[in-house]
C-alpha cells in the first residue's frame, strides 16, 4: 500500500506567517517506509492532527533552506528518535541545510545531527537507494543554488516533487516517466517570479511529461486569490492530464489510480 498525504500546501513567507493554509509538508508511505518531505513550520502539529506517528519515519527529506520548506526540521528529528534515546532515520536535504556553506549555516544542528542514523548531504543527479525506494536529486534553479527536487523510484509508480524552481530545460528530461507529478505553484497564469512557477509554465511542463496524474501545490498570496482550483482546472484543459489542486489534508493513493476514477480524498 501508498499514500501520499500534504500535511500543509502554503508557499509564500506571507501565506506561512499568516497561516492561510498550513506549512507542513509532505508525508509519502509505500509499504512499510515512511518519508517526511520539507518540513515547514507546523510540520508537528499537522502530523499529530492527522495521524502521523513520526517516530515511523524512514527518512526526511529538505529541499533546501527556505523556512518555509526547513523549519522543523530539527524538531522533526526530536521526535522520530525519541529525544535521541533511539538513534534511527536518514536525512536527505540539499548542502545548504545539510552542510556549512560561503554564506550560511547548516539549518541542521550539531546535536540532531548525532541522533540520525545517517546523513546524506545530496547534489543535483544524487541517487540515493532506501530499501526498495530509489531516490534521485532533481536538477532545479531557485535563489538557494544548492536546491534540489526529489524523484521517487517505487515499485508501482514514480513519483516527482520539483520542490522551488523555475522550468529549465534540463528539468523536463528528468521528469520525463513521472507518474505523479507535484508541482510547487505559487503563481497564477503567467504572474511567476524569478526562481518559481507559475501556472504557464506548470502546463509546459505538464504537457512535456504527461503523468497520470498532476497535482500543484505550494500557493502564494496571488494563487490563492485566483483560486489554485480554477488553475489546475485550467492546466488540465489545455493538457488533458487530471491535475488537481491540493488542499491541507489532501489524501492521495497512488497505487489505485486510474484515469477513470479518482483515488482522492481530503479531509474536513
């Protein structure tokens, strides 16, 4: 069995302050593994509100170090070896929470650093093998230059999380063969900025991959004025691939998709 849970889908500093959606990341199961991607502030609560035990975690993954993405990532270790009264867990992450850099600090702290099992610091076309998951660092371009996405290699289904970007070319080609596809949005239509997506490019890159299914996430103050609904309606017109705008709670089994029903459901 799979499941994909969003413990929160807020993308912008000012979404994440004000809360308007939650900020806790991503919770992947396939059998018995559990996965715990980008953190953010509330990643805690969210898991506790829904059901995760986070002492299961397999590994936790960080994208790179915006807080929005990296804030709980300490506390997050405190409580998935039990204050380091059990060593257990991988960390995957971009250098720049992992690791010193020229201009900044790990976001990792020496002490949660020892209560792991294993640290691995991953580099753009990193593989990473996790029992029956293989794990491949995404080439992305944000302002963090370390950043990284993340690809799922699993038994029954590929899974993709671009993490912040902006669309290069380069990033299509590793997509390529995704079967469920996250995208970070948090622009509408043709509104992004710098190192992220907007709608516009999420159809490119839709329409280059064509997954089973796409989910957007990740929303800014403009997304969600424009309704991220009314977006991923939008990119599934023009592509004709399902794609759904993801919502706290969101619910998704991957290994039951089929593209005459939809294995979605949220939480109220």
């Amino acid at each position: 069995m799979a499941s994909i849970l969003f413990l929160g889908t807020a993308g912008s500093s000012a979404v994440v302050t004000k809360q308007l959606r939650s900020s806790g990341g991503i919770v992947l199961h396939v059998e018995d593994l559990q996965f715990l991607i980008d953190p953010g502030p509330g990643a805690i609560t969210k898991a506790r509100e829904y059901g995760v035990n986070l002492h299961h975690n397999t590994a936790i993954l960080v994208s790179h170090n915006h807080l929005n993405h990296c804030n709980d990532l300490n506390s997050v270790i405190d409580a998935m070896t039990h204050s380091g009264i059990e060593q257990r867990g991988i960390i995957l992450g971009s250098k720049s929470v992992l690791q010193t850099q020229e201009n900044s600090h790990p976001y990792l702290t020496k002490y949660h650093q020892n209560l792991a099992e294993k640290i691995i610091p991953m580099e753009k076309n990193h593989k990473v093998g996790i029992e029956l998951i293989e794990i491949n660092a995404l080439s992305v371009e944000h302002t963090d230059e370390t950043a990284i996405g993340f690809k799922f290699f699993c038994p029954k289904f590929t899974l993709s999380y671009t993490g912040d970007t902006k669309l290069t070319p380069q990033l299509l080609e590793e997509l390529t063969g995704t079967d469920i596809l996250i995208l970070n949005v948090p622009y509408p239509g043709s509104n992004g900025k710098g190192m992220n997506l907007d709608t516009e490019a999420a159809i490119k890159i839709v329409s280059h991959v064509r997954p089973k299914l796409a989910v957007i996430t990740h929303f800014g103050l403009d997304m969600l004025r424009a309704d991220p609904i009314q977006e991923a309606r939008e990119i599934q017109r023009i592509t004709g691939i399902q794609t759904i705008a993801a919502k706290d709670g969101l619910l998704i089994s991957p290994q039951s998709y089929e593209r005459s029903k939809s294995p979605v459901k949220g939480y109220d």
